[in-house]
C-alpha cells in the first residue's frame, strides 16, 4: 500500500508537466498576425482540401500523410507560435499531439476549423 501511494505521488508532478494545446475561437485568431516571423497558420487537410478553399499565408502540410506530415514538420522552428486547422478540430487536435511528440510547445487549436470559418463566411483563397 505504501509503494503504491509513493508512486502515485512520484508520478502526480509528471503529469501536470504536459501541456494541453490552446483552443482559440476564430475571432481570437483572427487578432493574430499572421504575418509576423514567429506566427504560422498550419492547415493539416488534404491537399485537395487545401486546394479547393484555404485561408491567406496558410501552410499546408496534411496530417494525415504520416511519414511527409513527420519530415516536413521536422523542418519547421518549434519555438514558433502554430495555429492549427483543419476541416472540423479532430486532425488538427491529432497534428498537435504529433508535433508535441516532436518538441514544439507553442500550439493552438482552432476550433470549430474551416467549417466554422466559412459558416462565419470570412475570406479564403481558392
């Protein structure tokens, strides 16, 4: 009884240490500059997804090609700020728990993705 309340407490601080990524609503995106050096947009749909209606300065990088979606994300700075999206939040969640896995820290979730965007009828690219 005493070694299983001893690891539940040595294990306890450990768990606090991960961090769960940031949802944002659109509007709270929509302040970010997206423009700057240290913010990205990363749209993790599929190509074609990405091809048919995309938001401005997005990055594409589909989170469901598993070994391109590694390599490429290997290549960006994850001391960066990530805004992620996709069609409805269930890949970007799935995008950020892989690049967590891969040391980047700075990760925000957009909810409701590029449903919501659209609903909301804000401008993309075509």
């Amino acid at each position: 009884m005493k070694n299983s309340i001893l690891i539940i407490l040595v294990f306890i601080p450990l768990l606090s240490c991960t961090q769960d990524p940031k949802d944002i609503t659109i509007e709270q995106f929509r302040e970010v500059n997206i423009d700057s050096k240290k913010n990205f947009l990363l749209d993790v749909r599929t190509v074609n997804e990405y091809n048919f209606s995309r938001i401005k300065n997005s990055i594409n990088i589909d989170v469901l090609d598993e070994e391109s979606f590694k390599n490429q994300i290997k290549k960006l700075d994850p001391s960066l700020n990530y805004y992620v999206i996709c069609r409805s939040g269930n890949r970007s969640m799935k995008a950020i728990r892989k690049m967590e896995a891969l040391g980047f820290k700075n990760l925000y979730n957009i909810t409701g993705g590029m449903l919501e965007w659209e609903k909301q009828q804000l401008p993309v690219e075509k």
